[in-house]
C-alpha cells in the first residue's frame, strides 16, 4: 500500500508563477528566434569564380565562328 501513496504524491506538480511560465515563454520565443536566423545564414557561400559548366559554355561560345 506504501507504493500506491508514494505515485500519488509524484503525480501532484508544484504550481508555478505566472512570472515564471511567461519568462520561459518569452526565453524559449528568444532562442527560436535565434535559431531561426542562425539557419537562414548557414546557406552555402556564393562562389567568387564561376563553375567549370559556366567557363565551359563561355569557351564554346568565344570557339564558334562569327556568324554572316
């Protein structure tokens, strides 16, 4: 029977201020921000050079004869 009163008194959660659960609100809304931007700028780099596909476009394109 020690047992049956012992997950009883787990079951009962302490209350908290209403101070408390906004200031958890307001930190957690804070590092979802956070998070969120620090995502939106991890995107790849921009390269400086263009690809070896677009050198070689420009090369046939600089190869070809002049059109008449």
């Amino acid at each position: 029977m020690d047992t049956h009163r012992h997950r009883c008194e787990v079951a009962v959660l302490e209350r908290t201020s209403t101070t408390a659960r906004y200031t958890r609100g307001f930190a957690a809304a804070v590092v979802a921000v956070v998070t969120l931007v620090l995502a939106a700028n991890a995107g790849p780099a921009k390269a400086s050079e263009p690809r070896p596909a677009d050198r070689a476009e420009q090369t046939q394109r600089m190869a070809a004869p002049p059109s008449d």
